[in-house]
C-alpha cells in the first residue's frame, strides 16, 4: 500500500514536471516554431500543424502533457490507485452530511448522458461520477490543474466571483455544473444573501461539495443531482445563472438545451456569466487548444470554439452578448506560458423576451 509520504512525493514530482512542461518547453517550442515561420501570423490550424508536428519539441511536449495527466491519475502515485486504497478513510470525511440533509439531494436513479459516462474526462480513471471516492479524487486533481497559478488555483474562482459581481449582486443563483462545489464557494461566501442552487450529475462530487458547505456552515446554499439541460426549477427561478469550465464539455446538441435550459429559468432582466475556453489570440494558441482537448479526453472542447457563439446565444433569445478574454492571475493575458484560453461569456434574458426565441422554445 502506498504511504502518504510516498504519495506526496510522487504528486510532487509530476506537479514540478508540468511546471517545466508549461514555464520552460512551452516558451522553447513557440520560439522555435516563430523563428522557423519568420514571426509570420499563420492563417488557420493547419498551417500551425504542418510546422509544429514536424518539430521533436513539439512532440515532446505533447507526449509530456498526455502521460504526465496519465500518471497523476492513474500511475504508481496516482490520486485514483492512492484514494481507492485509503478508501474508508478518505470517506469518513464525508460523513457530515446525511444522505436525508435538505442541504443535499441526490436521486440515483437519475438517467446519466452517455456523452458523460462514455468519456473518462481529463483522464480520470471512470469518469467523476464513477464510484464514491471520485469527487475527493476530482477536488485533489483540481489543486494543479493551472500550474500557473501553483497552490492558488482557488483565486481563479474568486476573481471571476469578483467579476460578476461587478454587474450587481443577484438574490437567486444557479450554478451549472458545479462539480465537488469549488465554484460555489466563492458564490456562497461574496452572496452570503443570496440563494444558491448548485446543480451537476455526480453523486460523488456533490457529496464533497455539501460536505464543504456544511464545514464552512453555509446555510444559503443547496447541492442537487440534476442534468444542467433539465434542471427541473420552475421559469424565471433566478436572476443569475452561472458555470465554470462547463460549456466546453458538453457537445454541441446537449449545449443548445443547456442554453435554453439557463434562458428558460432566468427572469426577464437576469444575467447569465459563464467562464470557459473560447477566447483564441491566433491559429497557434487555438492549435494548442485542440491538441490539449485530444491528450486530456476533452472531446467537445474543439466543437465548443468552433461554434459562432454570439449567434447560437441570439438565436436562444439572449442579448448584451459580451465574450472577452478573462486574466485568471495578475498579466496572465499575453504571458509567454502554457496556459487556458479563459474567455467570459456574459448575456443577458431580456426584459421582454422575442416572440420568435419563445416560440422555439414552446417547440
């Protein structure tokens, strides 16, 4: 059995590795590829690709983001090989939140999208939903998702709490897709007036998430085991609905009703704000991203930043569109390293919403 120390250690390592991968190999390869092209803005993805996956660099740093995502989860220091062998401890932790706690509603019963089952998501060994430990392994493996930020990834969330809030302080709040919760914290604690519903599929994550809001005696908050595309709340529910790094994994279909789902239940007048991955700079950064979506099974993130965007959110009724680049730390916007093209994606329900978005609604 594998000790903490031993785990530690090897979490570490590849935490250092993906240091170097994103500081050091990312910053090597671009130069290299800009100094083979001249500085000469490539026109598309394919341009990029007939320079890039000729350069050993480059497979070197695509065969390093592939295995070093393997090896968190699933190698000898893996979370999933560590978590399922320290299992009744690590659930013990949970043992906060009654199965009957109002806090929490779970139905497990609850049909699953195949999109979801069918796909082990970044990598994780069955999925997040896939057996009881899977959300403390998702909430460990979220610590270094972006290395750049190191240790502080939760001041992503905070910032972006921060940033909606700049639009004005909503009562009612649905966060899409919330996962083991860390999304919501920030909502919980910057609205501690408001009501917050949380919403995602995984029993797992949404135990963590309840467990959290419990410790931190939250009592503004409820975390329930519903499909984003069918959250069962009944019209105009909220006047803010929200998600973090959700759009981009749900394909194409799935996400029409998602939008719908996030018009139908907020009032005339609210704000939708997601975070996600749309903004790209060039046809290399937008290379990268599609790559990064293959090595991380992240199948629906190339279709999501195919997608013209401000029309589909037209076409489901919404306005004061605004999609814009997000900085997830200080000067992250324009820096030489590896990172996410984070983009906010704000609209509006409007206070009399078009005959035609009702009626294809209605439909």
């Amino acid at each position: 059995m594998t000790t903490e120390r031993e785990f530690s250690a090897g979490q570490r390592f590849l935490l250092a590795a993906k240091g170097f991968w994103t500081t050091t190999l990312y910053p090597q390869m671009r130069e290299e590829y800009e100094a083979i092209t001249q500085g000469k803005p490539a026109k598309n993805v394919a341009a990029v690709a007939g320079v890039l996956e000729d350069l050993t660099i480059y497979q070197y740093f695509a065969w390093l983001e592939r295995h070093l995502q393997r090896m968190k989860y699933s190698g000898r220091y893996g979370l999933a090989r560590y978590y399922d062998e320290h299992r009744e401890n690590f659930l013990e932790r949970l043992g906060g939140v009654s199965p009957d706690d109002p806090a929490l509603e779970l139905k497990p019963d609850l049909q699953l999208p195949r999109y979801y089952t069918d796909v082990d998501i970044h990598q994780h060994p069955g999925g997040v939903w896939s057996e009881d430990v899977a959300g403390l392994v998702y909430e460990h493996g979220a610590r270094s998702t972006t290395p750049l930020l190191g240790s502080s990834h939760g001041d992503l969330h905070t910032r972006f709490t921060d940033l909606v809030a700049e639009g004005g302080t909503p009562k009612r709040v649905l966060d899409m897709a919330c996962g083991f919760g860390k999304s919501t914290r920030p909502f919980i604690a910057k609205f501690d007036k408001a009501q917050i519903e949380a919403v995602d599929l995984s029993e797992p994550c949404l135990r963590v998430a309840a467990q959290f809001a419990h410790e931190a005696g939250a009592a503004n908050a409820h975390f329930r085991q519903r499909d984003a595309a069918d959250t069962g709340f009944d019209d105009s529910s909220f006047d803010l609905v929200t998600s973090t790094m959700f759009l981009h994994e749900v394909p194409p279909k799935p996400l029409q009703s998602v939008l719908a789902e996030a018009f139908r239940v907020l009032e005339p007048g609210g704000r939708m704000v997601h975070l996600d991955f749309y903004h790209f700079p060039d046809a290399f950064s937008r290379f990268m991203h599609y790559g990064h979506g293959r090595r991380n099974n992240e199948p629906y993130m190339q279709p999501l930043a195919e997608l013209d965007l401000p029309k589909v959110l037209k076409s489901h009724g919404f306005t004061d569109i605004e999609i814009e680049p997000f900085a997830e730390a200080p000067g992250a916007v324009g820096s030489s390293v590896w990172r996410f093209p984070w983009t906010v994606i704000r609209a509006r329900k409007p206070l009399k919403p078009k005959k035609a978005a009702a009626k294809r609604r209605a439909k």
